[in-house]
C-alpha cells in the first residue's frame, strides 16, 4: 500500500507578492494591516534568532494566529512562499510541542496542523525580500511607522565552545583580584615616559620652525680651515682627526657672496658675519692703517726750519710768528723736551 506524500508547495518572491495581492483584494484594510504586521513580526523573529526551532514553528490553532493570519486570504499562503511547510503531529509529539508553545499547560488537542520552516527550505535572501514587500504593502496601507516592528539586524550565531573551552572559561580561580586597578602600568626600559614624549614633541616642534624660519632657497656655501699654514678641514673629519682637540683657532670663508640681511642673527652669529661685509672690512683696513703722532709748536718749528721754510734774512717762522731781535736768539727751534748734554 502506497502512502501519498504531501505535495511540497512553491515558494519564491513571485509567491510572496500574489499572496499579498490577493489579501489587498478580499479584505479590508484594517484586517490586512493586522495580517501585514503579525507576518512581519514572525519573518523578523526567523531572521533575528538562527537556529531557534520555536520561531521556525506556527501552531495553526492559536486563536490569535487564526485571527490576524489563518482566516486571511493569502496569510498563509505567503507564509508558505518564504518556505514553511505544513506538518500534522502524533498525539506523543502534539502533547510535547503544546508543553514546548503554551509553557507547560498541555492545552490542545492531538492532530493539530503546524506550519514548520525545514531548515533546508530556509533562504536568507527569500526572508529579506519577503520582509521588503511586507514593508511596501504597509505603506501602501498606510501603516504608521511606529506600528510597523523594525527589520532587526541580521547577525550569525557563534560558533560552539568546545568542551575544553566551556570548563577553561568555568574554572575558579581564588588568586583573581575582584577589583581592578586603574593605575598606569610601569613603563619599560625601553619605553619613554610621558614627560620624555612631551619634550620629544617640544624639540621637534621647535627644530621644525627653525627650519622653517630659516631660507629654503639659499645654500650658503662656505669651508673651514686653520692657518697657517692654510689647511682646509673636511666637512667629514671629527676634531679628534683634524688635530684641533684640545683647542685650536678655526677660521671660516665663504665660498660665494657672505650673507647678509635675514641669515645675520636668525641661524648665523652676527659674530661670524660682520667681518666679511664690505662695510665691515672697510673700516677694520682703516682701523688698521696707522696714525702719526701731533708734536707741540716747537717740534712743528724744527720741522719748518729743516725743510728751509725759514732763510738767513727773514728768520724762522715758529708759532705763527716772524721772531726779530733778541727774541729769535732765545728760540732755538728744539722741542723743551729734548735734552741734549
């Protein structure tokens, strides 16, 4: 004796949509409002807890089910298009189920119709595009925003702990402090305190406007060397290897035309710049060149006298005076301050 296996029904959006058409059509909108919302509340129950079987099983004989969706033309149908299936118990397995759905109380009879989702006839994608139609239809009804539940987000069920994991996470431990202390953990030798990150931020700021102040087009061009005799030090040697240690006299020359203007006093001494200015190295040759000394009016006399400003008929001039007589015996034309024995 063959048994006739119950036909599978068709599911796919294509199902979803002509069940929501044909509730639109046989009922008014009170009616489909509660039929739209009650199937969106179990979609959002599928998707929010995979791997629930008490959200993926209806019992078609709960008066409120069978209010707001079983008496509905195309309630049902559209719960069928996203994948449920409907399976008739035992009277063994009826009386757990109720236990299962009512809470304990055993109320029902033996033969009730389930809708059960298969978990191979369960599609991620099915359920969200059924969920977006609900949407559209809620609007399309006029539902109020705060009526309508929320589509929540969908999440994956962790993975199983392992045995291992389960008794490694349960173990006590009567050495754990309750409390946690919130003090810094000491840093490491290798590691830098705050106060040494805050002076490394404070050098480098301050080498950054250095540079910044200083002109980026200008490469002054310059060489060291000690005299004498002349010997030019390399930009590579340490003072060690150029003999200068443990003093020595370094003199600087510039290579191309000295700066001048912002380079004096901003990254190079005043010091190191004024003698090669050419207003500097004027007055240090004038500085350098030597003065003669004033004499008074006698030695400036002699001199008149020895380069024969004065003749044997008109006298000497001294002092600005032509002398005559007794007193141009008593001037000589000697300074006072030479004595002669």
């Amino acid at each position: 004796m063959e048994v006739d296996q119950p036909s599978v029904p068709a599911m796919g959006v294509d199902v979803c949509r002509a069940a929501l058409e044909a509730m639109a059509a046989g009922h008014f909108d009170a009616d489909s409002e509660a039929c739209v919302t009650t199937l969106a509340k179990v979609i959002d129950n599928v998707v929010h807890r995979p791997g629930d079987s008490r959200t993926r099983q209806i019992r078609c004989g709960n008066a409120a089910f069978q209010h707001k969706v079983g008496r509905i033309t195309g309630g049902i149908s559209f719960l069928e298009g996203v994948g449920f299936v409907s399976r008739e118990d035992g009277p063994q397995q009826q009386q757990q189920q109720q236990q299962l759905l009512s809470g304990g109380d055993g109320r029902g009879s033996a033969g009730d119709r389930f809708l059960v989702l298969p978990p191979e006839r369960e599609d991620a994608g099915l359920l969200k595009a059924a969920r977006d139609l609900l949407s559209k239809q809620a609007e399309a009804l006029g539902v109020p925003r705060e009526r309508m539940p929320q589509p929540p987000r969908v999440r994956t069920s962790p993975p199983p702990r392992s045995a291992g994991q389960a008794s490694a996470a349960a173990a006590f431990d009567p050495y754990k402090p309750f409390m946690t202390s919130t003090a810094p953990t000491p840093k490491g030798p290798q590691e830098s305190s705050l106060t040494e990150k805050r002076l490394q931020e404070l050098l480098a700021k301050r080498a950054a406007v250095v540079s910044g102040g200083a002109p980026q087009d200008r490469n002054i061009q310059f060489e060291l060397y000690v005299s004498p005799p002349r010997v030019v030090l390399k930009a590579a040697s340490s003072l060690s290897d150029a003999g200068l240690v443990p003093a020595a006299l370094v003199y600087v020359s510039w290579r191309e035309v000295p700066p001048t203007g912002e380079a004096e006093g901003a990254y190079l001494k005043r010091e190191l710049v004024s003698g090669s200015t050419p207003g500097a190295a004027a007055a240090a040759a004038a500085s350098a060149r030597p003065v003669g000394v004033a004499l008074d009016g006698g030695a400036k006399g002699s001199e008149e006298s020895k380069t024969g400003g004065g003749s044997a008929g008109g006298g000497s001039r001294l002092g600005g005076k032509t002398g005559g007589g007794s007193s141009g015996g008593k001037r000589t034309g000697k300074p006072s301050w030479l004595k002669i024995n």
